[in-house]
C-alpha cells in the first residue's frame, strides 16, 4: 500500500506564482501576472515597503517550506501505518494460526530438553523469514531481506540480527555451539520484540 502521490513541484509552484506573480517568460499566455504581494506594494516606491516586501517574502519562503515539511512527513506517516497493518489485510489473516505457532516455540524453549531450545529458535527464525516475505522485502535469504529494511521503518531490526546470527550459529556450528536455556528465552524474546512491532503474534 503507498500514499497519495504529492507532487511538489507543482504545489510550490502554484503559491509561489500566487504570491509573487507570473513572469512573461512563464506565464502561459505571454503577459506578466502580478501577485499578491507584488500587487500590494507595486502602488508605493517607498523604500519602507520594499523592506517590508522583502520581509514579507522571506517570511512566506519560510511558510511555504513548513508546508512541504508537513506533506512530507504526512505520506511518511502513511506509509509507516500501511507497513505496521499490512498483516491486517485478508490475505494475511492468519493470526490465529501464527499463535499457535508461536505457543508451540515458548512451548519448546520452557522444555527441560536442550534440543528443543534449538528448535525454538530455528523455529523463530522461520517465522521472521515469512513475515519478511509477507512484508515484501526481496532477498535469497533473511540476511538479504534484513538489508533491504529501512532502519526507520523497523524500531527492533537490530534485535532481529542478533537474533538471526544465533540462530545461524546453531544452523552451522551443530552440536559445537552451546545453547543454555537462558539464551534461548533471551534470543526468543529478541524475536518476541520484533513479531510484536508489526502485531504479527
């Protein structure tokens, strides 16, 4: 989902011409088009109202960058609200089963077995892989897909890296990587913190 398109250019372009006018060589029908501000001065050489001219130009300058600042952050905004509730849509709407998905992981890292505490975040870790892949980002692996996120659009990205190098660890090193239950409920909630920031559990 993206936000309304914006087109800068021509809103800027828009109140800058209703301010300032028109020059010939822009104007669409040759002729200069005086504005607003240049319409309320023009009748007085005054210098005092070419200061104030200034001032008043300097200041709608300003004015005028606040409101693009504003529709900026505004398309930002939506395209940050359309990635936390794409999970929403009906096509995603499988919450029920990635909760028991997710019951069966605690299920595993609160066992008295050591091998279910692997399971656990191999398991996690699956499930970070498909909600990147529901979220659209590309890659041959989550490695790929975790690079292609904007820092900005994911709070707990480093959680999820250091979540994924363990379980990387687990997947290459085998039995010579030591896995003590502690670190595993540590590593699950690092997933926990990222599955939550998208309402995906």
């Amino acid at each position: 989902m993206e936000g309304p398109f914006i087109n800068l250019e021509y809103v800027f372009y828009q109140i800058y011409s209703f301010v300032f006018g028109v020059s010939s060589a822009t104007s669409t029908e040759g002729t200069t088009s005086a504005g607003v501000l240049s319409t309320i001065t023009s009748f007085d050489p005054n210098p005092v109202f070419i200061i104030a001219k200034n001032v008043i130009s300097l200041v709608i300058l300003i004015l005028i960058t606040g409101i693009i600042y504003v529709l900026v952050r505004l398309w930002e905004i939506q395209k940050e609200e359309a990635a936390q509730f794409v999970f929403a849509e009906p096509e995603y709407g499988h919450g029920e089963i990635k909760n028991e998905q997710w019951e069966l992981i605690e299920e595993h890292v609160s066992s008295n077995n050591p091998s279910d505490w692997r399971i656990a975040i191999l398991e996690a870790d699956n499930m970070l892989e498909d909600m990147l892949v529901r979220m659209g980002y590309d890659g041959d692996s989550i490695a790929d897909r975790l690079r292609a996120v904007e820092p900005s659009d994911f709070t707990h990205i480093q959680s999820a890296w250091e979540a994924h190098k363990v379980r990387n660890k687990i997947a290459h090193e085998g039995v010579n990587f030591t896995v003590t239950q502690r670190e595993a409920r540590r590593v699950i909630e690092l997933y926990r913190k990222v599955f939550e920031e998208f309402h995906y559990i």
